[in-house]
C-alpha cells in the first residue's frame, strides 16, 4: 500500500528577514506561519525541527502502538516527546522520551518492543543521525 502526503512551504525575502507560511494537505496547518525568530530564538510560529520532532514522536508512538497490538497488549496511554538537537546547520540527535501505562506487560516484553519501535518507525527509518530511547513503564 502507497500512502502520499503533501505540505506546501511559501517564503518570501531573504533568510533572516523574510517570512514563510507552511500549509499541509490536511490543513491543520494553514497559512502557519515561521521564520528566522521562530527557528533560531522565541519568535512566534513553528520550524522545521519542531515539526520533525511532533512528526518522530507520532510515528514512534503509532508503530509502538501496532507492536503492542502484535503481541497482545493495549496501551492505556503512551506520551511521547521528541527534542530534534540542530547544531551548525545540522540535525545532530533526535531524543525521544516515553512514559508509558501498559496493563500485564513485563519489562522484558516493553522493551523488546519499545527497542522494535525505535529502530523500524518509518520516521526513524528516514532520519540520518543519532536516535536516542528513555523509557520508562508504569
């Protein structure tokens, strides 16, 4: 099966001065507008970094959801956060942070499929850098 999504980027003027929007198919985003404050200090709207995190940790959170499933569990909830590290003009890291409530699992198990998770998202797949893991069950 082939899935295809679509977001569209508009910028105007130069890369510190200007302005961009960010609009995806779905339009949850529509019209979101970044730029150089947003990207490299505490200006208002989003980055692509931000976005690359909330898009790792979905996709880490989904696939570990389907191993789960796999192996007979359900997750009461599993809350992820994903900090994208960009140094030199370079994403360096994507750290990933789980905090999990799985009923009957044992630890064993939760990592084994935790491990699966981060390594075969297909975000993780896609990423060319360094992917860490903290867990934790409870």
């Amino acid at each position: 099966m082939q899935i295809k999504r679509k977001s569209t980027a508009i910028w105007s003027g130069t890369g510190k001065d200007g302005k961009g929007s960010l609009t995806t198919q779905s339009t949850v985003l529509n019209e979101t507008q970044y730029g150089f404050n947003s990207r490299f200090a505490d200006g208002i709207g989003t980055n692509p970094e931000e976005l690359i995190a909330a898009a790792h940790a979905g996709c880490f959170s989904m696939k570990l959801a389907f191993n789960l499933q796999a192996a007979g569990f359900a997750a009461d909830e599993l809350k992820t956060s994903c900090e994208i590290v960009l140094e030199d003009g370079n994403i360096i890291e994507s750290n990933l942070t789980l905090l999990a409530k799985i009923k009957d699992i044992n630890s064993e198990k939760f990592v084994e499929l935790v491990k699966d998770a981060e390594t075969n998202c297909p975000v993780s797949k896609l990423l060319n850098t360094k992917i860490s893991i903290n867990y934790q069950l409870k």
